[in-house]
C-alpha cells in the first residue's frame, strides 16, 4: 500500500508527518533532516518518497499549493479512474492552523537573500505545532489499524 | 489510455481541446458561438468543479477522455497527477495535459466574468470571441496530444 501525505508545501508539514508516520519522533532527527525545505524537491512537483515502514507501506509525502483539498479531490477521483482504490493509495491531508501564511513564507522564501527568514519561520511554527502534527499521525495510524477494510496493520516503532 | 485536458476553470480551453480530440468540433474551421455553446460543461461549470475530473467521452482508438480545472497550479498539476500514476504503477496509461500556454487574454477576462464573478450575458461572448481566437492553437495541441497517445498506446 503506498501512503501520501499532503500538504501546502511537501518539505515541511506533510514530510515530517510523513517522518512521524514511519516512526521518527526525535524532534532533533525531523527537524535536521536533509529534505526539510528543500526547494528542488519541492519545485518538481513529484511525490516525495519517505521511505517505507515496517509494513513495506511506501510513505510519500507532496506539496499542493494553497488548495489541498481540492488536489485530494483530484487524486481521489484519479485514482478511480485508474481503477485503484483505497487499498492502493491512501491520502491524508496536512492541514496547519497557519497553513496560508506558511504557503506565502514558503512563497517569499523563493525570492532572492529571502530563504533564510522564510525557513527559519517555517520551522518555528513546525516546532510549535509538531505535538498536533504527532497526535493527528497518530488518530491517522489508528483509523488505519481500525478500518476493517484495509490490509493494513500500525507500523512497528523503529528499533534499529 | 486516459487523457486528461486541464486548465484554470474546466470550462473553456480544455473542454474545447477535449471536443476537438473527441471530433465534436470540426478542426477545418472556425466553430461559431452557437457550437462551443453545444459543447457538455462549456462554460457551464460552478465553484465546485474545481478540481473535479469530468468525463467527456472515449476518441476512436478507445481512448477516455476527461476534463479537470485546477485553478492556477499550472505544470505542477501534471507534475502531481504523474507523480502519482508513477506511485501506482500506472503511468503508462496516462496523458495529461496543460491547456494554459493556449489561452488568450479574452479567454481569461471572458472565463472569469462569466463563470467566476457570475455574468455570463457579459462574459460569455468575450470568452466564446477568444476560444475562436484560439481555436488553431488549441487544435495544434490536440494534434499533438492525439500522435502522443497513439505513441505511447504503440508502446503498451
């Protein structure tokens, strides 16, 4: 099953949801890791690979732009159209309080001498938030374990 | 395969391409206002369509297809959907296309006074007067979406 996360942008929220999702919760490991704003992944438009959990779920995570729920929309009935359902492919969207003012810093970052200041914002706010991102992962892996319709069992937290 | 016209709003420039892949324009002229009107969801869509993948029929080598607004996310719409059919598995059996780079200004200010500030006694000639602007440039990007899939559907 292939899991994707997203988000206004992929390289903040939805990639450490995507992070907390496969077992990650050092707040030092998220917050250091080599893609957290990395605007060459983001610009592509592609789904990000994570990784994959315990289960070999395949975790992605993607950043939409201002109108997620649009794009779930889209995916949704994309998917459909393919002929793959839910058992395929499970979207989840990141939404934060601040999602529209992320999206402008994430904006203003692309200017020249402007990452610096936009980053680090983006960061602050992942830091404040990042105890509602963790607990809203979690109501995620627990509808997953509970939907009896889907092959899907909770990732084991990471031992290695 | 699966073919998919995207543009701003759903309801001008990809409807129109999807009519031209499908035959239900004549590609040789001119359509009048009175045969883009004829056209499902030509300049007949809402707010909620945003987003939606609307099915406008199947072309003659069994080809689906749709049609899909997607406000301004441009190439990265295309970027997505790919991005995702490559996640399933399925890229093979998709085209999408981006219809913005054969959109005029008249479409733009017609497609927005009619469907987005809701006048279309004032916008929908405007609009109708630009898809016919347009219509070549549309046609062109047809024709070359129609020799890709048969390309691609070689391949399979």
């Amino acid at each position: 099953m292939n899991i994707l996360f997203i988000g206004t942008t992929g390289v903040y929220h939805a990639l450490v949801a995507a992070k907390l999702f496969m077992g990650i919760d050092s707040q030092k490991e998220l917050l250091s890791m080599p893609e957290l704003g990395c605007r060459s992944l983001e610009d592509s438009g592609n789904p990000i690979y994570a990784g994959k959990d315990k289960r070999g779920n395949q975790v992605y995570c993607l950043g939409v732009g201002a109108d997620v729920n649009m794009v779930k929309k889209s995916i949704t009935q994309f998917m459909k159209i393919l002929g793959f359902s839910h058992q395929d492919l499970i979207v989840k969207t990141i939404q934060s309080r601040n999602e529209r003012a992320i999206f402008r810093l994430y904006q203003l970052s692309k200017l020249p001498g402007f990452h610096a200041i936009g980053h680090t914002c983006i960061v602050w706010d992942l830091k404040r938030g990042l105890s509602v991102l963790e607990q809203e992962v979690k109501i995620f892996q627990a509808e997953l374990q509970n939907s009896k319709d889907l092959a899907y069992t909770q990732p084991s937290t990471r031992d290695d | 395969m699966k073919i998919i016209y995207h543009c701003y709003g759903g309801s001008h420039s990809s409807v129109t391409a999807a009519a031209l892949h499908l035959k239900m324009l004549d590609n040789s002229r001119l359509p009048t206002g009175k045969e883009l009107m004829k056209i499902p969801y030509y300049d007949k869509t809402a707010k909620d369509d945003f987003g939606s993948i609307r099915f406008m029929g199947t072309d003659e080598f069994g080809n689906d297809v749709y049609v899909l607004g997607k406000k301004s996310l441009g190439d990265r719409f295309s970027n997505v959907l790919m991005g995702v059919a490559r996640m399933l598995g399925a890229e093979d059996q998709i085209l999408v296309v981006n219809c913005m780079n054969r959109v005029n200004w008249s479409m733009k200010l017609g497609g927005f006074t009619s469907r987005q500030l809701g006048f279309p006694l004032l916008g929908r000639p405007v609009v109708t007067y630009g898809t016919q602007r347009a219509f070549m440039r549309i046609t062109n990007l047809v024709e070359i979406t129609r020799l890709k899939a048969l390309k691609q559907c070689s391949k399979l």
